[in-house]
C-alpha cells in the first residue's frame, strides 16, 4: 500500500501506462455492423473511383471542341448519336458535330470529352441546341479522380460513423478489421445493498452502482458484463474477482473502499496472487478511497460505494481507460463556462469536484449552482447534475458570481 | 405533384406535422438494456429513499446533546454500548452518554440522534472521545430525505444516460416502459449501383447511400434495416417499397429522383395505391430532388443519389423526424464558429450547404475550408467534411475571412 495520496494526474498516469491501445486484438466484421467501431487497419483503395470517366450531370455527352463559341442566342446544334446506358460500358461513339444523351453516373460515350448539362440544351427531335460551350473534361469526373488505386483512404484508429462506412462500400469493402471492444466486469459490493426488482428487506437498499457503471461503461466504448452484488465477504469477493477476470478485460468494482472497518475489496484484491496495487487513495474530494491494482495485464477499479462518487471518479479514470484500450482518442471532457450561482468549498489539500446543475438566468447567462446532497449519499445528485466544477488543491473556494468552468457529464452541449 | 418547390422550412413543417411522438408505442425492456432509450412513463417512487434514517458518514451514533461542549482540547467521554449492524435494523439501543459504531449506510441506532465522523474521535477500549459537537441529526440522512414515496422522479419522455439508470436502480426498479425503436428500411436504386463485397461489372459502380444512411439512421436512435440495392425498375421498385413498408415504420430510399429521365422512386411511390405526396423537390443545393410521401400512417423518403447530398437531406430532414418517432427531442445540431477559408458561393435563390472541413490555422483560429468536389459526386467529400455552411437564399457569396457558422455532422465537439 502507498502511504502518500496520489494527485489526479499522477493516477492518471499510473493507469494509462498500463494501457497499450490495440493490445486486445481486433476482429472482422461486416461493414453494417461497423458503426461507432474503431479501425484496426490502414484501408488502401483496391480500385480507381470512379472506376471510368463519369458524367457528374444529366446532359449530352459531347467533343468540346464542337461547342465553341455556343451562347444563349447563338445555339449549336448537334444531331443525337444515340443514348449511353448507365451501368454498362458504352459501345457508342461520339463523332464530330454529334451528341449522346447522358444521365448523371453514366459512363463517358467513346469520341466524347465533356458533358453538356441539359438544363443549357433544347431538344429537338433527333437534335441537341447547345447554348452553353463546355471546356474539355466539363462535367466529367476522370477515372479515379476522386480516389486512386492505391491510395490509403481511411487510416487506422478512425472512428467509423455514417460518412467514413459510406467511403468503405464505395470502395466495395463489406468486411474490414476493427479493434475488440473491451469487456468490463461490474459488481458492486457491500451487506446492505439488494439487486433491483427483489424485494427490499429492512435495512437494506437498492444497488446503484452496477446499474449507473455498467451503462457508463456502454457509454464509454466497452461492452459492460453486469456481474450483480456481492457481500463484503473475503471469500465470496475472491471468487467473484477470479471470475469476472476470467470473463472480462477489465474489472470495475464499488464499494467496500470506505475509511470503515470494511475496506475488503483492496483486500480481497492483494489476496489474489499476481496482483499489483497500482494506485490506493487519490487526493481528489469527492473519490478519494479508490483503488486501481493490476492482475495479470488486467486492470481491476474499485470505486467508491457513494453513486455520485464512483460515477465521478469513473468519468475521471475508468472512462478514458476504456477508450484507450478500445483505440479511441480520449476526448476531453466537453466543457461550458457559467457563472458560480452559489460559493462552492474545497476540502483542504485536495482537489474537489463540486455537482452543479446548469440554468439560464433572465439575462441568459449560464449559471451553475451547486447540487445539494452531493456529500450525503443522495442518489438524486445523480440525475440533477448537468456536470462538475473542478476547485484546485490550492484554492479555497469559488465565490457566487465568479466564471467558472463546467465539465458535463454527458457527450453533448447543454441546451437550456 | 407541386409546382412550386418547398422551402427547407415548409418540408420540415410538411414532414413533421405526419408525426405524432409515441405512435409506435412502447415496450416493457429490463433496466441493463435501458441505456440511450426514452422514458414512455413517468417513474413515480414507490418507496423512501433512503428508506430508514441513514447514517452518511463512519463514526458513532450519538444523542446529539451528550456531545454539547465537545472541543479539540477538551473531548467529551461516551461509553461504548456496541455496533450497528449494516444491512438490518439495529436492535441497539443509545441511551444517555453513550455511543455506538456505525458505518456510512447503517441505519441509526434507536435512541440516538446523530453520527460523530470517526475523524473527530479517539477510540479507548470501550470508551470514544468526541473532539467536536454535533447538532441533532447531524450526519443522518432521514427517511425520504433523498425522494419521497409518491414523488415524480423521472418524467415521460427522458433520454436514458448512466445517471437516470442509477435513479431508477435506487427505485428498485428492473423493468420500465421505453418507446419503441423506429424501424426504418433503407434502399438504394441504379442501374448503375452494386453491393459491396460483390464483384464490380464494368460501368457499374458500389453502392455508397444504402451503407451511409443506415449508419445514419442508427447514429439518429432509429434500428436500420437495409434492403439493399435495386434496379430502376418500376415492377420491381414497387414490391421493394411494398416489402419495405411492411417490415419497418419508415422508408428512406435514394437514387431515381434526379432531373434526369430516370425519376422512377416518385413514379414508383404515387403507384402506391394510399400514398399521398407531401413534398417534390426542395430550395437547396444540394438536396433539391428529394420527394417525401405518407404511405398509410408511414413516412416514406426519396434522397438524391448523390451520397454527399443524400447525407445532407437526410441530416436536415429524417434525422429529426426519426427523433422524433423515437420520443427523442430534435436536437439542435451542435454549431461552431469559425472563418472561411474561401469564398463560398450559392446557388440562385435557393438556400445553400457548403461542406467544410475544419483546422486551426496558426493563430488558433477555426478555419472552415470548403470541400472539393462536392458537387461532382465525389464520395471523398463525405469523409472530409466535418459540417457545412449554410447560405440563405438572399446572400450571393461568402467572403473569404468572413465568420461563419459550422453546423457539424458529428453530435460531438470538433476538436483540432
């Protein structure tokens, strides 16, 4: 056990060190199941796209040269060779003073270099007015103008949304490697907590933790393994711990870390047998009792039982060591500034961390006021908070109407 | 069919006003599988929380006035009468000048009325010195104090993050009331177009728009069910519409809508004996050849083929409505200021997008450079742009230097 609290950041560190990103292999999937998965390999085109020369209009396919010198009332008139199929090769042939009908996508006519966009055209029985000369190549996208044999598209570590799959089946790809996503075990600890639709027996409460941290695990990129309650019980902790290793990449526990004569998990965790304590007590308010140990090339988390703390401390720790192992950028925190509509304390000597709720005043200033019962236990904290204030070590306290910054806890903006 | 082409707003009011929130009812799901769903009930809780008078802190459960006078140098001497269980109601009983352990989470103690924080106490055998006061039901949490029995904790209609699942767990809650999911089928038409991971003919290209709006329509909270590519044939477009309707809530197609002779999806839509049209065409660039319709009570959208342009339509126009069946509240799109890095041109009297991609330039300002080839069909365009630019109808250009707008393609914050 370490004596000295660590900083946040040296935490940080202790755990990202450990992380080496890719480390869990990837897999092949199909391409509809790629969506908010991380690329696992350089995508080099296997084609030319276009595959061949493209009319990006609806027009006739010309020799520019033949359209020289056409203005709005001074036509050209070309007699209509024929029409090009889309979707197949042309056999027909453009020759002088002639045009093919063309649709956007179509293959260029043999003989012709440039698209006349029908919009500059009158029909004419089997002729085309031209009231518009086009230069060489107008409206004709080249054979692999827009990517080339050979080129790398998409690199590794990108993050695949709708317009990054669109450029993949573009490229025919249907199947492509992307990085595993990280399975989180999630158990929660403690005598007096039950699992959610039991019956409540007196004394007791309901669990939180697994329920709140196994979601935020889903938010954070990783597949969560809900593994449900334990006692805080040597033995049963044991089990429990060997079992969630062998079924997960990573362990995220909560509870049994107070100051209280029940400190089991970091316990139940030295008792395993490859175990490294990595990190015990962060000096950071709230989320102090957490305990971060490796196992094997596993990371184990255990988080404080309070709710607000352990979401708090996930969303500081857990949450970017997801990512990294997922292959994911760690993003930053998306952050507001607002005005302090209360003073908010720091704890001596440590960082803290203070709940606010985001509103609007009457002149549309963001204020940030203090959710109540954040050090009590309250669970409401969780759903009343929009995010957190962070309060240096060396600071004492942020007065009402100082700027401060918010870090939400959602992905998104806040939106009054 | 209208003569007059809708502006975008008209096609958002024609498209919104088929939908009612909630018309595809709801569904009873377990609480793992609640994360990103919406609320279709209010949660109202059915018990006290905490449901006993809680202590919130570890230390000793007291009777507030045996601590009166307590003070760093001159502690106040309680005699030890046992421990609190956790996880059970306590037979112990605190009577005058005494004091029982307790750990944060325990009920009370009968007779005691206030837990002293283990950090303001030395233990001796049996007896602990209190070096500070308490007030009456310091460090309790009462019954209810955190929610109250009856009360409206979560209200219809909430999005579902890490922290309302929290609540509702506390609630002992296991299965809730979620709107359903839209289904929504996705189809390409061409002659031209092939699936990806088949081998490309000569003169056909791979199909991009099927891939990048199913992603979308997922990326918008809606479940995709991609059908896949189908000719411009009229017989053939009517049973995939036919099938398409069938399985799913709401169509989006794209291709067969251009000014070209090849305006199939249209014809093949108003063949459809219940359709009715609520939209042919509207004033932007890109996007104008894009048809919406009502088959029965179901939404059936017809995008450009052009992939770019698709992507756009269907961020302006099906996103929202897709969140909207989904219960969900169209988010505004997350904006960013920045400069334009060239001049950016519109298109006569229709409203113009200008894709972008976005970069810091030296000194740390947001530059937003307009992507070429986007109006060429090159599919590259998707990939780079990060947002667009919207140009009014009345506005002919946009300066380079100029500030502008970025409406970003991502939910998230860009970030260099």
């Amino acid at each position: 056990m370490f004596r000295r609290l660590l900083s946040l950041e040296e935490a940080r560190d202790a755990i990202q060190s450990q992380i080496k990103t890719g480390a869990l292999g990837v897999e092949e999937i199909p391409l509809l199941e790629a969506a908010d998965r991380v690329l696992a390999e350089d995508i080099v085109a296997m084609l030319d796209i276009p595959p061949f020369d493209r009319s990006t209009v609806d027009g006739y396919a010309v020799r520019a040269e033949d359209t020289f010198g056409a203005e709005d009332n001074r036509p050209v008139t070309l007699k209509i060779c024929g029409t090009v199929p889309i979707g197949e090769l042309p056999s027909i042939r453009v020759l002088k003073n002639e045009a093919a009908e063309i649709v956007t996508g179509a293959p260029i006519a043999k003989g012709a270099d440039a698209v006349v966009m029908v919009e500059h055209t009158e029909r004419k029985l089997d002729c085309v007015h031209v009231f518009s000369a086009v230069a060489k190549h107008a409206n004709v996208m080249k054979t692999g103008g827009d990517i080339r044999k050979g080129e790398t598209v998409l690199k590794r570590e990108r993050l695949l949304g709708s317009r990054e799959i669109g450029v993949l089946a573009a490229l025919g790809i249907n199947k492509l490697k992307v990085y595993r996503i990280p399975r989180v075990a999630v158990l929660s600890t403690g005598p007096e907590i039950t699992e959610p639709g039991k019956k409540l027996p007196p004394g007791k409460i309901y669990d939180i933790n697994a329920y709140s941290l196994s979601t935020a695990v889903l938010e954070s990129g990783g597949k969560p393994i809900y593994l449900g309650v334990f006692q805080d019980d040597l033995a049963e902790l044991q089990t429990a711990l060997k079992h969630a290793l062998d079924s997960s990449d990573m362990v995220v526990t909560s509870g049994g870390v107070s100051v209280g004569p029940k400190d089991i998990i970091p316990k139940a965790l030295i008792s395993l047998r490859t175990a490294r304590l990595i990190l015990s007590g962060i000096a950071i308010k709230p989320g102090k009792p957490t305990t971060a140990a490796v196992v094997g090339d596993k990371l184990v988390f255990s988080l404080p039982g309070h709710p607000t703390s352990a979401l708090l401390v996930f969303h500081l720790l857990v949450r970017p060591a997801i990512q990294m192992m997922a292959g994911r950028k760690p993003e930053e925190d998306t952050e507001t500034e607002a005005i302090a509509a209360a003073r908010m304390f720091s704890a001596k000597g440590r960082k803290t961390f203070v709940m606010v709720a985001l509103k609007l005043d009457e002149s549309h200033r963001i204020l940030a006021k203090p959710v109540s019962g954040g050090d009590s236990g309250a669970i409401t904290t969780l759903a009343k908070a929009d995010g957190f204030v962070e309060i240096p070590e060396n600071v004492q306290f942020i007065d009402a109407g100082e700027e401060v910054v918010v870090r939400l806890f959602g992905p998104k903006m806040w939106r009054p």
